[in-house]
C-alpha cells in the first residue's frame, strides 16, 4: 500500500500544512470516527436481526393465508364467487 517514504512525505506533510499543535485535534478528531464507524457496524447487526424477524413474521403470514376461510372456500368452490364484489 504505502511505503516509508509515502508515510514521512505524508506526516512532513500534515506537520507543514497543521503545525504541531493541531496534530493531536486531528488524531482525536480520527478516533472519534473510528469510534462512530465501530457503531454503525454495531447498528448492522441490529438491522440483520429485524430482517429476520420480518422474514419470521412473513412465514407466519403466509402460513396464515393458508388457512385463511375464504381462501379455502375460493378454493373449494372453483373460483365461481370471484366476479362478487
């Protein structure tokens, strides 16, 4: 990725364009994003377990449908009631 000398030219870099009082802003200003980035990636993981619940919850609803009355009774009598509205 990058060697030693890309790292000194980007750290001489940061020194000239910050100065060296700025630098420890921008190192915490660095680990406040990382820490945020640890929490989004927390956050998926949340998100993944409501996906399954809603999957869950859409079996539940077809297994429902299944035994709905009226399906069965649609079913039974060839569809004659359909045009009924």
């Amino acid at each position: 990725m990058f060697g030693p000398t890309e790292i000194t030219l980007i750290i001489v870099a940061v020194v000239l364009l910050f100065g060296g009082k700025k630098i420890p802003e921008l190192a915490k200003g660095v680990g406040k994003g990382i820490r945020e980035f640890k929490k989004a990636t927390e956050d998926t993981e949340i998100t993944e377990n409501i996906k399954d619940i809603a999957s869950e919850i859409k079996d539940i609803k077809n297994d429902v449908d299944k035994i709905n009355p009226k399906k069965i009774l649609e079913q039974n009598s060839g569809g004659k009631n359909k045009s009924k509205k």
